[in-house]
C-alpha cells in the first residue's frame, strides 16, 4: 500500500457515543469560525486564528492540506449536541516506516474540560493502530505548554525528548518542540486507560 492509499484508509468518518469525526468540506468553515475567534486557543500555535482573516487563511490551508493528502483534518463533532466542536489532524503520514503523527488539535473554548478531547483522541488513536496499523504514533507540543504535556503523560503517552529552536512562532520566539508517542504494543493498555479516564487534560 503506497503513502497515498494510506491516507485514504486514514481519511474516514470516526466516532462513537461521545464525538464525531469527519475530514473536513468547504461546509465546515462557518461552524469552525464561530468557535475559533477566541485568542488564548492560539498561544501555543504557529498559525492564528484570532481574526475572519485569519481564521479564513487557516481553513483554506487545511482545505488544501486534505486534499492533498498532506494531513487528514478532521473536525470534531459534540455527539451529544451536534454542535461543531474543534478539529485535529494526522499529519507526517509514513506508512513506509507505519509512523504518523496526531496533532494540530484545538477545541472551541465552550468544549473545553467536558472529554470531548479524550474521546476524540481515543478515536485517532483506535483508528492508527487497529485499522491503519501504524507501529508508532507521535506528538508534538511546546516545550512552555504544560496543560498539552500534562494531558499526553496522563493518556499513557512517553516523553521522547525535546528539540531545541525546532521553529519560530508568531511573536518571534523560538520554540523547543518536545516529542511523545505511544508504539503499537503499548496500545492495548493505553486504550483501556483512555475509556476509564475521568475528564482528561486537553491535549495540543
């Protein structure tokens, strides 16, 4: 199976009693924005969304990202309500090496403490190693948010290291990325964890 199929079998409609998952379409871009234009979503993020102009540049490059098969973006339903709810990503697909990275992820601050992200990230997680069978999935936050650090160590995920000036960020600083993953075999009791969590930290 080449890179491309790969990110066709990744692309699919997830969820469960909790959340809903579905790449994203042109039709998502004003439920997105009225959830988006809050500017403390976007400390820890290289793109902002803060403003229409913003937001609008961010959703065309997540358009452009999907159909490209760059990243799968999906956005985040509440199951519970219907309500649009944030969006998260696979990205870094290497199916060669069965590797991909879970990342890109916000939630509207009215979804926010409410384990919308600990199921949404349950659903990428299932979806990664039982139907796509990757070996290794990744994350990447910065180095200063403690909140995402936090949220991945309590969902069973191993801090790797830290990158150090990985990139620079709006305001000009250099972000230090640190790396955690969880490997193929470490699934199964990540995966139970994740069902019988309380609510979860939200996780970058």
């Amino acid at each position: 199976m080449n890179e491309t199929a790969w990110s066709a079998t990744a692309s699919a409609s997830l969820g469960n009693d909790h959340v809903e998952l579905h790449p994203v379409v042109e039709a998502d871009r004003e439920p997105l924005r009225k959830i988006a234009l809050e500017k403390s979503i976007w400390t820890y993020f290289v793109s902002r969304a803060e403003d229409d102009a913003g937001f609008d540049a961010l959703f065309d490059v997540m358009l452009a990202d999907q159909a490209a098969r760059k990243r799968v973006v999906y956005i985040i339903v509440d199951a519970r309500t219907g309500e649009t709810a944030g969006s998260s990503c696979y990205g870094n697909l290497a199916e060669a090496d069965q590797r991909v990275e879970i990342g890109w992820s916000w939630l509207g601050i009215g979804f926010q403490g409410k384990d919308i992200n600990r199921w949404a990230k349950y659903l990428l997680l299932e979806h990664a190693f039982e139907r796509m069978l990757a070996q290794r999935v990744e994350f990447k936050t910065d180095v200063l948010n403690t909140q995402a650090r936090a949220g991945l160590r309590k969902i069973g995920a191993r801090e790797e290291g830290v990158l150090r000036s990985y990139n620079t960020m709006p305001s000009g600083r250099r972000r230090d990325a640190v790396y955690y993953s969880i490997l193929a075999a470490e699934w199964p009791p990540v995966k139970e964890q994740l069902r019988t969590l309380g609510r979860a930290v939200t996780l970058s």
